[in-house]
C-alpha cells in the first residue's frame, strides 16, 4: 500500500467529509515557500499551510535552534517549574505586544488561547465580586472549535450539531465599510446591559468569515465604548499576528489597547504547537488571593513546551530582522499592484488587501453551488502546482515571507486562469 491508501484505511482528517473527499496529497519534503510529493511534484505554498508557516517550511535557523533544546530539555512540568524558553519567548512578546500586556499564560493552539481568554474575563468579574458573564462577539467571526471558542463563532453549519451546549453570545454585526454606524448603535443598545463580561473580535481582518477587513477607526471606537462601560476587549491575533497585516499585530493600527490578546499560528513560525493569551497587570492581579477558588485553574500537559517555545523564538528572530520586514513590504506592494491590475476584471470583485493578505471573489452570478466552486478552484491550483484554499468563491493569498517574487507572480497567473472557469 502506499502513503495514500494507508492514510485512507486508518486516518479520519479535519473539516473533511471523508466520503466524498479526493484522496490526501501525501507530502514529503517542504523548504521555503515550495512542498513537496512523493512523486517529486512541488506545490508553492500560498497560505502557509494552515496560515502558519511564517518563514516558509523548515527555515535553518527554526530547525537548528529546536534540534538543540531537544538535545537539552524535551518537556517539563509548567506547574511548579520553570525553563528558559517559556520565559525569554514571553520576554520577546512582551516586546512587540501592545504596552499594557504584562502577563502571558501559554497553552497549546489557537482555540485555547481563546479558551483561556474567555476563561480569564469571567472568573476576572467573578473575583471582583460581579455578576458579568456575557461575551459579546462579531456575527461572523471565528475563534475555534472547543465549546468556548465555538460558543463566541459564528453559527453555522460548524456549531450547529453542538447549538444547544454552546452559551449565549451576544453578536453585533462586522463593521464593514458602509455599516459602522449600525454596529456602533448595536454595541451602544447592547452595554445598556450590565452583566457583559467581554468583546472578543478578530482585529482588522476576519479570516475564516473570508478575509473580511474593515476598519481600525472603528475598531477603536467599538473599544472605546467598551471601556466606558467596563467590558473587557479581547483582540484574537491568533490569524493576523506576526506580520500579517504588515505591523507585528494589527493591534498597532489602534490607538486603543486590548485588555487581552490570543496568539498561536505564526508564533513558533508553524513549526509546533503552542497558543498564548495575554493580559494587562489589573487582570492578573485579581487572580491573586489566599482564597483557593480565585485560582485560574486551567492548564494542558502540553503548556509551554520547551520546544515549542523555543521555535516561537527562533521565529520572533527572524521576523523581526530587516530582511523579513522588508520582504512584508515587498509582498504587501506586490499585491497591491496586482490589485490595481485586477481593477475591472468582469469575473472578479471585492478585491481587498491588508498588509500580505490579499483576497478577492469571483463573480459567480446566480450560482449557488459554491462546494462545488470551491472544489474545481481548489483543485484547478493544485494541478497548476499551487496551494491555495478557497472559501466557496473567496480566494486568498496568505504567503510565507520568504515566497519570491517570481513564485507569487506564479500565484497571481494561477488566479487570473481560474475566472475562465467560472
Ligand atoms: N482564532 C482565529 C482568528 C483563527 O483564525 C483560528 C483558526 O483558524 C483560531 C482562533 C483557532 O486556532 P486553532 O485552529 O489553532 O485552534
């Protein structure tokens, strides 16, 4: 049997229908922005994998730094002990984060640092002595897949067979262009209540809803109101961390600042698996008791695995050399040039661009098979070596820093031949 079969007799994959699904691309090798198949194909990775892989596969300098933390310490107790990547990565976030962050509690995926944060906001009020346990959250975010992280998601067909154990979330809508004054009036309507705990939102760009970006102005107006009323901010940088909207985190497009911040993906440059929540120091603090119950009792085997770790670091050194950055802004002016081309396409619209993420839809009339459109785009770049993965009739490009210019014009050719399929 090869690869393929043999995944097929034993392995159940992620967001797959696995009675319909074409049959898994068994990949061998991946080096900079290309992967690899076992029968010698390569595939140029415009989505860094799962929106991961921040230097492209297997950089040098991830590899050789977690090959000599796995000669020195594999893992270890987080509770009672301590070790030196867990504390010089915090030391690193801490110095890119927004000024207010003080504290950083890991954990092991973007789903539970979201779990983490929402986690912390209740128990925050509850050990204030307050009654505030509402979250309120954008219609279409996405925030992951435990039942916190759903619960705070949009509904759909993810969350629907789980409905009735999700908790009440109070959705406002995504103050896209056109449609800030409605959800600044819906924020207002909805702190009339007093019992709101948190606002967890994707800052700036909203990834799985289909790379939807909208504006920091009223992302600081929406934290502005939440201030005055006592409700906590939670930004999600799980997606646009590290670089992806062309600041380190598009926190820094705000002049506010969040209570809390949710990280992973691009943390260990998509090498382990590592999540990360932070938090300002007056929420940390009411954590601090001799009372037992006002302990944050959350934790997984897994947290700040020193290898882990120590690629989150190997990662922040790389993104914040000069040459990273430059190749963002090579990226980011890349794609805004290949924007200004697009402009009038007949097949395509909406095409929008923040920092290297660049997405746009086809034109599908009144076709509603969108499964359908998304699989013949999906499969369309694969078989023109590109990896790129469609949301129905929304593509995006979200490349490792490290793609050429030569390899993202091979991309951006890939894109312009799919309107004829449509
Ligand atoms: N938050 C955001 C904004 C995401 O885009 C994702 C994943 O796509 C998550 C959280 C969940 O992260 P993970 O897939 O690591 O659980």
């Amino acid at each position: 049997m090869n690869l393929t079969q043999r995944d097929q007799a034993i392995i159940w994959h992620p967001y797959t229908q696995m009675q319909t699904a074409a049959p898994p691309l068994p990949i061998v090798r991946g080096e900079g922005a290309l992967l690899y198949d076992e029968a010698g194909n390569t595939y140029i990775d415009a989505i860094s994998s799962w929106w991961v892989n921040l230097h492209g596969h297997c950089h040098p300098h991830i590899t050789q730094k977690i090959t000599e933390q796995l000669n020195r310490l594999d893992h270890v107790i987080f509770a009672g002990f301590t070790h030196e990547p867990a504390v010089a990565l915090a030391e690193n976030l801490l110095q890119i984060l927004p000024a207010n962050q003080a504290k950083v509690f890991y954990s092991d995926n973007g789903s539970t640092a979201v779990e983490v944060a929402l986690k912390m906001a209740m128990q925050y009020w509850q050990n204030l002595g307050q009654t505030k346990y509402k979250i309120i959250a954008f219609r279409d975010s996405y925030h992951g897949d435990t039942f916190g992280a759903m619960s705070v998601s949009s509904r759909s067909a993810f969350t629907q067979p789980f409905q009735q154990y999700l908790f009440d979330v109070l959705f406002i809508d995504v103050p896209v262009t056109g449609r800030e004054a409605e959800t600044v009036a819906q924020l207002k309507l909805l702190t009339e209540q007093e019992d709101i705990a948190a606002f967890i939102f994707e800052p700036l760009v909203l990834g799985t809803a289909g790379m939807v970006m909208y504006s920091p102005d009223i992302l600081n107006q929406l934290m502005q109101i939440c201030k005055e009323h006592q409700i906590l901010t939670i930004a999600d940088e799980v997606m646009t961390g590290f670089g992806r909207t062309g600041r380190n985190f598009a926190c820094e497009y705000l002049s506010k600042q969040p209570d809390m911040v949710c990280l992973s993906k691009g943390l260990t440059g998509g090498v382990m698996a590592l999540g990360v929540t932070t938090c300002a120091q007056a929420i940390f603090e009411a954590f601090l008791s001799t009372e037992t119950n006002k302990t944050f009792f959350h934790g997984h085997s897994y947290t700040a695995n020193p290898i882990a770790c120590t690629a989150g670091i190997a990662s922040y050194e790389l993104l914040v050399q000069p040459q990273t950055q430059q190749n963002m802004q090579r990226i980011a002016a890349q794609h805004q040039q290949f924007k200004e081309k697009l402009n009038g396409h007949p097949s395509i619209k909406n095409i929008r661009q923040t920092g290297t993420i660049l997405a746009l839809e086809f034109n599908m009339g009144t076709t509603s098979y969108f499964n359908q459109i998304r699989n013949r785009l999906y499969n369309f770049a694969l078989q023109h070596q590109v990896l790129l993965r469609p949301l129905g009739n929304i593509i995006y490009i979200f490349p490792p820093y490290c793609i050429t210019e030569e390899q993202l014009n091979i991309v951006y050719g890939v894109i312009e031949k799919m309107s004829a399929l449509l």
